[in-house]
C-alpha cells in the first residue's frame, strides 16, 4: 500500500513538472531563419542561444517565465528564442 501511494506520488509530480515546462514554453517562440522577413513591425525579445552553453541552459526557465508574465500581463513584446549556432547570418 505504502509502495503505491509513493508511486503515485511520484507520477502527480512528474506530470506537474512536465505540464509546467509546456504550459510556460507556450508563450516562448521557437524562431527560426524565416523570423527577419516575418516579424512585421512586432516588439521582440529575443534569446539567441547556443544549445552546448551552459549558461544558456541555465537561462532557459528564467526566458519561459518572462514569456509566461509578457502574455499574463498582456504586453505588446513577443518573448522568442533562436538557436545561433544554426543560424549564422
């Protein structure tokens, strides 16, 4: 009994935690090379990150939380992200 309430314990967490990295990457756009010629006359922040840096990875919930507080507060600014090392003009 005790062994199945700890497991169940363990897979609320789980989904928690998953539900909480996709509801907040939602408002973090994923850019890609088309983004200069699509952007309109749109506000961006932007994070142009190298997949390998550590400090970028660190970065990473940090950006998805001001993505999340830009679209509760109902802000203008557009939070995205873009891989620069696959981009490099």
């Amino acid at each position: 009994m005790a062994a199945w309430k700890s497991w169940t314990a363990l897979r609320l967490c789980a989904t928690v935690v998953v539900l909480d990295m996709v509801v907040c990457k939602g408002f973090v756009e994923d850019l890609d090379e088309s983004f200069k010629e699509n952007r309109n006359d749109d506000i961006w922040l932007v994070d142009f990150y190298a997949p390998w840096c550590g400090h970028c990875k660190k970065l990473e919930p940090i950006w998805n939380e001001v993505g999340l507080e830009m679209k509760s507060i109902g802000s203008p600014v557009k939070v995205g992200k873009m891989d620069a090392t696959s981009y490099s003009n």
